[in-house]
C-alpha cells in the first residue's frame, strides 16, 4: 500500500514541480498606471517652503498605498495557488462529502502494479477506490478504501425428483377404493385339434430255424413236401420288417395341460422267408391293419414355445386285408431220390398266392414322450418317441406283432388347432 502510496506522489510531484500560477494582466495593467501617474517635480522658487514638504508627503502616501495593493494581489494570488496545489499539515481526517472522495478507475485492461509508467503517455490506475489524507509531505497521498469481498453467489442446481421407492410407490398408488379381491385366472382350455401323423418301428425282428416249419404256405403244402423240407433239414430264416404306420386324429381339450387324443391308424406290416433248400423256397406275407388309438396327453413343461407333454394309451388293430406268395424252383436231377422227385415236380405248386385273414384283432399299450412346436400361427410340428408293448392273442400267421412283443416307435407329425 506504502508502494502504491509513493507511486502515486512520485506521479503528482512529476507533473506539478513546474506549475506556476499566472497573475492576472489587470495587476500588471493597474502597476503601469500608477507608475506612469506619479507628478514630476518642478523648481518653483516661490513655494519652495511649504509646497516641498506638502509634495513630499503627498508621494509618500500614494507609494506606500501602491504597495500594500500589490503585496495584497501577490499574496492572494499565492494563497489560491498554495491551496491548489499543497494540503495544509495535520492529523488524517475523512471528508464525508462524496465530492471530497477522489475516485480513480481503470479502464480495460488491467494494469499491473508493477508496470513501469511513462511520463509522456497517458496514465492508467487500477479500478479501485482512493481516499485522499493530508500528508507531512508536500504531495499528496491517496490511500485504498479496504474493498468489501463480493460473495460470489454459487449457482442453484436443480435436484430432479428423487424416484419413489417401491413402499413409497405401493403408498402412493394406493387408493381409497375398497379392494376387490380378483380370483385367480383360469388357464385358457384348448378346444379340438386335428393331428396327421406318421408312425415307424424302430426294431425288426428276424427268426432262423431249419426245416420248413416257418413257411407262411406250409398249411397247403403236401404232407410228401413238407417230410422232404424236414429229411433235408436246411436252414430257413424269416425276417420281420419295422412296421410303418399313418394316421389322423382328433385331441379336445380337457384342461390347459391335458387332452383326450383319439384317431384311425392305418399299419403296414410285411415280412419275408428265404432259404438254403435245395427247393430254393422264397415267400413273402403282407398285412394291412386298422387301429383305433386312444391317448391321455399331459403337457408337463413349455420350454419358449415348445410344449413337452407325456402320452399314455393303448389302440386295438384289426388287419383288413393280408396275403401270402410263395415260389419255388428246381429241377429231377436235383433230388437224388428219383421217384421223390418225380412226384414233387409233377404234383407240389411252383407258385401260391393266397389272400389270408387273422382271426382275433390285436391289442397293444404304449407310453410316449412327445413335443409341440408352433411354425405358423396354430400350425404345430410334433413328434413322440416311446414305447409300445403287443400282447400275443395266438393268430395263425406269423407278425412282428406277435413274434416281437415290444417295440419302439418313433412318430412325427402336425397338429393344427382351431
């Protein structure tokens, strides 16, 4: 502050050490006046007495009478330019009037304090305030009026709503209403479905045994034949194929997860003879069956959209139709027993077809694990694999229903829901 202080002077007494006060030109108009006024004298002998001592007085009252009016004019004049320039002595003392208050303010941009100021260029003083004090020095002194520290007023930060918490929003979302207790919604129950599947056995079935016991024919063959088959004891194999099976169905609804199944089936079974016999014996048997399948269908899991659901049942078949063929073929010279083989070649059939007929109609359970899924809208892509057991009901001709009583089954198809 002392620094700024004597910068200050420094500044002051710079452009003030060569001030000088000009007197006003009537002073020195009104001097030349009363110099050039004053009487010269003359040499009258007649008055030399009294009019010299009169003269005498005369110009000593009008010298004395100038001076003290231009002593008073200097004396003014250097107290007005006294009291510009220089503070009387004292004590610090304020000025309360505002006129008094010597304000000083920067203009853009800042000085420094410790920027070197040059005499010829304009001068610029930080944007504060100064109060001017009488100083023992000649110059004046003008002190900093201590600032107030502006607060800066920290910017107001909108706090978004703070979210409810799950109490406050059950509070919140509680009304006054008396609460109607719902009862709990029931699963919707499918209504009808039609269903077209396929069906195949996984499993065949094929039995060896020498001799001509296993032939499907063997009731119309002669007894001189079937002695021959027996004496020759060759070998004979009979080979069941997997059963193939179609069919169409209807499932209704009991429950959302349970569902009646039932249809018609139609099975296809077939099977076939060969043989090492000299005779070279080949036969084949066909059945066509019509069953009637009934199922109770649980839907136990929904994996997305996959229904898994288990199959319990059983179907009653009835074959519709069946025949037998059965071929032949050999010559006399190869039957060593010549008159054996005259009557065979003569009398036994080369070739017999015959339509044949079980007696009793099949019964068979099975267990099934199956899978839905949709593929459009309520179109359904299905299938099952399970198994299936076929009771023995003693029929007279040979199936893989009766020679193999388990067997497994693989189903696909496709279920359409309306």
């Amino acid at each position: 502050m002392a620094k700024e202080n004597d910068k200050i002077k420094d500044l002051f007494s710079s452009k003030l050490k060569d001030f000088e006060s000009d007197v006003p030109a009537s002073v020195w108009g009104g001097l030349d006046q009363l110099l050039s006024q004053q009487p010269t004298p003359t040499a009258d002998p007649s008055s030399s007495g009294s009019s010299s001592s009169a003269g005498s007085s005369a110009a000593t009252t009008a010298k004395a009478s100038l001076l003290k009016t231009i002593l008073i004019t200097i004396g003014v004049a250097a107290a007005v330019v006294t009291g510009v320039i220089l503070i009387p002595k004292g004590e610090d003392t304020i000025i309360p009037e505002e006129n008094n208050v010597i304000v000083a303010e920067e203009p853009e941009p800042f000085i420094d304090a410790d920027t070197t100021m040059v005499e010829e260029e304009p001068i610029s003083l930080p944007l504060k305030k100064y109060l001017a004090k009488k100083m023992d020095s000649v110059y004046p002194v003008i002190e900093e009026i201590p600032k107030e520290p502006v607060k800066q007023e920290e910017p107001v930060l909108e706090k978004e709503p703070e979210k409810p918490s799950k109490k406050e929003e059950v509070l919140l979302n509680t009304t006054t209403e008396p609460a109607i207790a719902e009862l709990p919604k029931r699963s919707k129950v499918k209504g009808l479905s039609l269903i077209a599947s396929a069906n195949a056995g996984l499993l065949s079935e094929n039995i060896n045994q020498n001799g001509g016991g296993l032939l499907f024919s063997r009731g119309v063959r002669s007894r001189i034949f079937m002695d021959a088959l027996s004496k020759e004891n060759k070998g004979f194999e009979m080979q069941h194929k997997q059963p193939l099976s179609i069919g169409l169905k209807l499932s209704k609804g009991l429950t959302s997860n349970l569902s009646l199944e039932a249809g018609l089936v139609y099975t296809y079974l077939s099977s076939k003879i060969t043989s090492t016999s000299i005779f070279d014996i080949h036969e084949t048997q066909t059945f066509h069956y019509l069953g009637i399948p009934v199922s109770l269908n649980y839907t136990f899991y929904k994996l997305g959209k996959a229904d898994l659901y288990l199959s319990v049942g059983g179907m009653i078949q009835k074959d519709i139709s069946g025949k037998y063929e059965s071929s032949m073929g050999f010559s006399k010279m190869d039957i060593e027993d010549r008159e054996l083989a005259f009557k065979l070649y003569h009398n036994e059939p080369y070739f017999i077809r015959e339509n044949i007929e079980q007696s009793k109609p099949q019964f068979s359970t099975h267990l099934k694990l199956g899978i839905a899924y949709p593929i459009y809208k309520k179109l359904y892509l299905y299938g099952t694999i399970g198994g299936a057991y076929y009771f023995d009901v003693h029929n007279k001709y040979p199936t893989i229903f009766s020679d193999r009583k388990t067997q497994l089954d693989l189903n696909m198809g496709i279920k359409f829901d309306f």
